[in-house]
C-alpha cells in the first residue's frame, strides 16, 4: 500500500462542510460503540448494519456515503478486539477499555463517493455532505493520476493545524533495484551521535525538537496567559499546533533520510532492538530519546529494507556497548564513559563504535537475531512495524 498526500485548497464553505463530515463520522463511531457497551455479543457484521439504522434515523448521519459511515464502524469495532486480546493475555496495567472519541480529525471514503479528475488535480465529493470540487495541492512528483482508479482503496481527508488533506491508499507493490555495495552494517544508535555504525561513521544529532523548543515554550507561554474561550487564546492554540506541525515534519523528514540512505549503501543491516517505551520512562533522557526520533527512524529502516529486499536485522541488547568486540571481554562501564579501552587485548574505540560491530557480529551469527524484513511495506506508512518485535526484546540496554 503506498499512501499519496495533498493538501486540500478549498473554500470556507467546503471546509465547513468537510468539519461536518468530521462530525458525523465521530457520532457513528461513537453511536457503534454505545452500542456495543449497551448490549451483548455484538459483532463488526451488527455494527456495519447498524449505520443503515442510524442513517434511517438522523439525517445528517444519511448525508455521509454509505461506505464512509461503514469505515466509520470500522473505527468502533477497530479498538474492540484489541480491549478484548489485552484482558485474554492478562496485559498488566491498563486494558485499554474502548473510549468514547470527542477529537476526531479524519473522514475516510473507500470507494465510492468521491471523483478524482483525470489530470489528478481536482477531487469532487459526490455524497450528500456537499463538499464539493476541491483543488489538490502537492509535490508534481507525486502522480496520484498514474495510478488506475481501481487501485485507490482509500481516500481520506485529514484536519491539520496547517489545513486539510487528502491521503489516497493505492494498492501498489512498489520494490527497487538494489545495488549491491558488499556492506554488512551494524548501527548504534545513541543520544551523543545519532547513529554510529560498525565502520565508525557518525551523523550528527538533529535536535529539531530543542532548537525549536524555545519558540514552541514561548507561545506555550502566551497561551496560557490568553483568556478562556476568547478568540486570542483560539489563534494562539493555532500556532503553537503549528509549530509542533512543523517539528514532527522535520524529524520525520530526517528519519526518512537518513534511513534510505543507510540502506541504499547496504546489503545488510543490524540494529539493536531497544525497549525505547522503557526508556523513555527515564526521565532524565526522555526528551533526548523523543527528540532522536529513533522509533520512527528504525521502521523507516524497515520499511526500505523491504522494498531494495535486503535483510534488517534487530539483535537482542544485552552487553553491546560493554562486550570488546575485538576479543569479547566484558568491559564494564558507565553510561558517561565513551571510550571502549579493553583491559585484555588493549584496543581502543569510541563507545557506539565498539557496539554496533558488536551489534553486526550478533547479527551475522544470526543465533539471537530475528530477520525483519518479512513485514509488508505497508507497515511504514502505518503506524507499528517494528514495535512489535520490540516488546518481545528481554532485558534493559546495558548502558
Ligand atoms: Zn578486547
């Protein structure tokens, strides 16, 4: 699945119209869910029939396509199973109980309902809601007319803090020719550089987030000095949305960077398989950790991994950085020491160096790997590649 974005340029009254839409979707949602709580042994097939009788009873409900209100159920039904999987596998802590939603921002066609013209440039919303003909904003690169209408799954308009978008879901395969470069790669990722590989190579740190967080602090500041409910406090809340906006763009640009790039120039790739949701719960290093993006960095990893075909392997993280990966010595230190010196064979190496040739050979034993290239390219541009295979990961990082 590759997913196409635009920005949406529209009128006052197409916005307005696609906020209603927004609306509706949240009340079916909700109304599917209320459902669920009130009666017992509802299924998804019980939800999916019941837009039909919410659309008979309130009219607006009957204004958004059918296929809209049916993906909207889908939402309801989506937080179901996984309350139910939480409390069979006795999940410690909370079940994640399915809540009631009062801050949707999203509407989401599937197949109907909607009219792309030929040239890809104008989108017509042909359901009742009345949105209209809007104008598609994006990069010439991105063809959206290239693909045949059958392929587009899912056309979804998305609230932004910089406007509305529309996201398409295109059922496409997409791979690349990979280049053979004969690198097998190991990569450290660390909060002094933000990666360091096995060949002792480093890219720097962006620090988006603290570069940009005196800006984000000062109109934090000014927001909350803004009367309640006044018409200031609302257009300060707008540009602080901004500003986060522009943040997440940057890291995830980063991200995605730097990820095509190590696996362009690879034929394989370790990584160590963080517990980075335990991490972050230190809090001393939790606005680092936020801020490396690292998360997003590895399921890009993945993701382009997948589609050049070349093996991503997690390693498990036990005593990378502080085994010598010249003779195997434990070498203990602190997380400030950021030399390796062994003690037995006497090399000496930069701390993240030393792990990610660690972190490579554990790979290419391939004995506490897992490949990770088995996931479907879908997976980047959703939202969890690799966190699941980071809960199975045992033990802490060692430093
Ligand atoms: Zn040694």
């Amino acid at each position: 699945m590759l997913i196409y974005e635009y920005k949406l340029d529209g009128t006052k009254q197409q916005y307005a119209a696609i906020e209603e839409a927004i609306r509706v979707v949240q009340f079916i949602r909700n109304k599917c869910l209320r459902k669920w709580m009130d009666e017992i042994g509802v299924s998804k097939n019980d939800l999916q029939c019941y837009c039909a009788v919410l659309s008979k009873e309130y009219s607006f409900a009957s204004a958004l396509n059918s296929q809209a209100r049916q993906a909207a159920a889908d939402r309801a039904w989506f937080a179901i199973p996984r309350f139910y999987d939480n409390c069979k596998s006795h999940k410690t802590g909370k079940k994640g109980y399915p809540q009631f939603q009062h801050d949707n921002r999203s509407v989401e066609y599937k197949q109907t309902g909607w009219k792309l013209e030929s040239d890809g440039k104008h989108i017509t919303f042909t359901d009742g809601c009345a949105i209209g003909r809007l104008r598609l904003v994006g990069n010439p690169k991105q063809q959206i007319a290239a693909f045949p209408i059958k392929d587009i799954k899912r056309v979804r308009i998305v609230r932004r803090a910089d406007g509305y978008s529309v996201q398409f879901s295109v059922a496409a395969e997409r791979t690349i020719e990979h280049t053979p470069s004969g690198r097998n790669v190991g990569i450290d990722v660390g909060l002094k550089s933000f990666l360091t590989d096995s060949e002792g190579k480093t890219v720097e740190n962006p620090r988006h987030y603290r570069k940009a967080e005196r800006r984000l602090k000062r109109l934090q500041r000014q927001l909350s000095r803004k009367q309640k409910k006044s018409c200031n406090r609302k257009k300060a809340r707008k540009q602080l949305a901004k500003a986060h906006l522009k943040v997440a763009r940057q890291r995830e640009d980063f991200a995605r960077k730097q990820a095509n790039a190590l696996i362009t120039s690879s034929d394989l790739i370790a990584y160590e398989d963080l517990k980075i949701r335990n991490m972050v719960k230190n809090h001393r290093l939790a606005k680092s950790i936020h801020d490396a993006g690292w998360g997003q960095f590895l399921r890009w990893v993945n993701y382009y991994g997948s589609l050049h075909a070349i093996p991503v392997i997690a390693v498990a993280p036990q005593w990378t950085s502080q085994e010598c990966s010249e003779c195997g010595t434990i070498v203990k230190k602190s997380l400030s020491v950021r030399t390796h010196i062994c003690t037995r064979c006497g090399v000496v190496l930069d701390r993240d160096h030393n792990a990610a040739l660690n972190i490579l050979a554990k790979a290419l034993i391939g004995t506490l790997g897992h490949r990770e290239t088995s996931g479907s390219p879908e997976n980047a541009s959703g939202q969890t590649a690799s966190t699941r295979t980071r809960k199975r990961a045992t033990g802490k990082r060692a430093g």
